[in-house]
C-alpha cells in the first residue's frame, strides 16, 4: 500500500482522453475536472481549477485513491460517497485553517 501518489494538471481534453483509455466514452453532458489513475497511481486535475474548485477535486480524487488502496473498490465506485467525504474533509480543513 505504500506508493507515492503523482498529481499532475493537464488540458480538459488530455483528461478526457485519459478518462476514455480508463473507463470509455463520458456520458453526454457529463464535465470532468479531475480522475485518479490507479494504473500510475496519478491524480489528474484539470488546469483550469482554482481555489476552492481546485481544492475540492483534488480531495475527490484522493479519496478515491485511498478508498483503492484500502481494497474499498465499491465504496470508491459510490460517486456519492466519495463527493460526501471529500466535502466533509474540505470543509473541516477550511474550518481548521479558520481556527489557527
């Protein structure tokens, strides 16, 4: 489980790119800021983020990296859950920085 995680910003299409190598085509309608690869233990992040947005997927996508590494592949495949814990974990570092 001990593996260093890259994270690198690239164009919406690199990624959307990326994202069709992974899992196929995205669903029309659908936007992509971000995706973890668990073949190069990469996160991806779109380069046109910033602040708070930038802050959120990054979170998102970790949380899918850890729930991976933890053999939680359901739990990681439940975009629900995963968007509910990285709000949560965002929001008490938001909170954390406040109080400092």
């Amino acid at each position: 489980m001990a593996h260093t995680v890259h994270v690198k910003r690239i164009s919406e299409p690199q990624l959307k790119k990326i994202y069709a190598g992974l899992s196929g085509k995205l669903p029309k309608g659908e936007s992509l800021c971000g995706l973890y690869d668990h073949t190069k233990h990469t996160i991806y992040l779109a380069d046109s983020l910033t602040g708070t947005e930038l802050e959120q997927t990054f979170l998102h996508e970790k949380m899918h990296c850890l729930l991976e590494s933890a053999g939680k592949q359901a739990l990681s495949d439940n975009e629900g859950f995963v968007d509910l814990l990285s709000e949560l974990l965002h929001q008490s570092i938001v909170t954390a920085k406040g109080a400092a």
